[in-house]
C-alpha cells in the first residue's frame, strides 16, 4: 500500500462514496471535544480512522486520486509530469497553485494541465496583484503594524521611539496555537481567507482597489505563529485548520462570514464538508 504523506485531506473526485468519506472524515476531525473527552485515546481513534479511510482509497485502483505530488526535492509534479508516477515519497496537494505557493517549484519546461471539475478558470494568481501591508492614513504604520498594535494585551515597543513606525516586541495570544508571543519576529499577518484561496473562489474577477481592500482589511487579519502560518499556507477549512481545538469553531465561523462578506463562492465539494463542520459546532 502507497503512504501519501499529506499535510492534510486530499479532495477525492468523481466518485459519491469518496466525498462522503471525505467529508466524514473532516466533520470528525473538527468535532468540538468535552471536558471528559480522553485526548490521547481521541487523538489515537482519530488516526486510526483517517488512516482507514486512506487505506481504503490508496488500495483501491479504481479509485484513482490525481494529487499534485511535491516530491522531497520541492519539485510539485501533477499528471503532467513524467516524473509523477516514478514519485513516491512526497507531500500531497490539490493543485498546482497550492502546492508553488507552499514553497513549492514547478518542474522544468512545465506547461500546465487542462482544467479539472470544470471548476472556475480566472487569470493566474499573481500576489503581488494583491497590494498589502499598505499605509492609507500616512502615519508611517503600515497594515502589519497596525494589526500587532491593535491585537496585542500591552503596550507595544517600536524599534524607534520617535518615529513609532515598526512594532518589535508585546504581547499577543496566538489563536492558532494557544500560545503567547512577545517578539513580533515570531509571528505572521494571516489573512483568514488566504489571498490565494480568495483569488480561485471569485476574486480573480475583482479590480485592483477590491483586492487592495480585501488584502488590508482588519477583519481578516491575525497575528499568528509564523510557523503555522505558513504551514496552513492557501488552504480552506476543509484542507486546514488550527492544531488549537478550542479556537476551530469559531476560526470556521470566521473564515465563512469573510467570505460571505466579500460574496465569496466555495466549491460544491467543500460546501458539503463545511456544511457538516458547520453542524457539529452548532453554527
């Protein structure tokens, strides 16, 4: 049996019982835990079920699942790629995008592959097309500085005491992790709903000055651990959520009001799997 070693749930397509499983397998991994909830016993039964089910996919041929492979290398290899068959060892992702933007590198000559699913195929996700950490009042603090300033418990230090322009040290809990963090070298502006993911749902389509203020906009900002941050990379709630579990159900309540804010379209796939999320947090 093939090992897939994923930072999170692959999408599985063309098959009913592959997406139920899926979504199973999502809604049991975000049910919200009680004060006599067993975590090592939790944790050990949660394992042993999303294992099953991989095991059930990966043995199967007929279920054939086309990941984005990123092989040890960091080169992202999909169906395209002579080398995708010949990889084994590597990090699955459910596309291309998501696989570069995770650090990723496309191979050599690479040319891309015909659209799947038939799912939205805008212009290509350009980040710099998505001005952040702007400065709109000119008071020399830029939308990262504001972000730390307005979430930390105490009065922040700035690298210059006249100027006040850059933040460098406070206090803020990190949601993410449960965890406090004095030293903003340790954190990342996350935006809640990435601006990648954004990009594929319906923002691909906006004006410059859209995704200006989707970028800077405060509601979808937090200071996090920059570790996982960058580990959550361009994922949605079906692929990520925060290793914190008391923070899961309202991060998901989060995510689905900034996309409802900026009338932002899931998947129908990932529609059914935050739908039954949404239903175990009493949303």
């Amino acid at each position: 049996m093939r090992v897939v070693h994923a930072p999170y749930r692959v999408h599985f397509r063309h098959f009913s019982l592959l997406g139920t499983l899926h979504e199973t397998a999502a809604c049991y991994d975000t049910l919200p835990t009680s004060p006599r909830y067993n975590h090592q016993q939790g944790h050990t039964m949660r394992t042993s079920f999303v294992t099953l089910l991989f095991s059930v996919f990966l043995s199967t041929s007929a279920f054939a699942v086309d990941v984005v492979k990123k092989s040890s290398s960091g080169i992202c290899h999909d169906t395209s790629s002579s080398w995708y068959e010949k990889t084994k060892n590597f990090t699955a992702y459910a596309t291309m995008e998501a696989c570069i933007d995770s650090g990723g590198r496309a191979p050599r000559n690479y040319t891309g592959t015909k659209p799947k699913d038939n799912l939205p195929q805008g212009e290509r996700y350009d980040r710099d097309a998505w001005e952040h950490w702007v400065d709109d009042d000119n008071d020399c603090q830029n939308t990262r500085a504001e972000v730390l300033i307005a979430h930390s418990t105490t009065p922040v230090l700035y690298n210059n005491i006249i100027k006040r322009c850059y933040v460098t040290r406070g206090k803020w809990y990190g949601v993410y992790s449960g965890k406090f963090y004095y030293d903003d070298d340790d954190l990342d502006i996350d935006h809640i709903v990435p601006l990648a993911y954004a990009h594929a749902h319906g923002g691909d389509k906006w004006s410059a000055a859209q995704k200006r203020a989707f970028a800077n906009d405060m509601d979808n900002l937090l200071p996090v651990s920059a570790s996982l941050n960058r580990q959550k990379s361009a994922k949605g709630p079906t692929d990520w959520m925060p290793p914190y579990q008391p923070y899961r159900c309202e991060y998901l309540g989060e995510f689905d009001g900034i996309m409802k804010k900026y009338s932002l379209e899931y998947f129908p796939h990932e529609l059914r799997v935050i739908n039954k999320m949404k239903s175990a947090c009493n949303m």
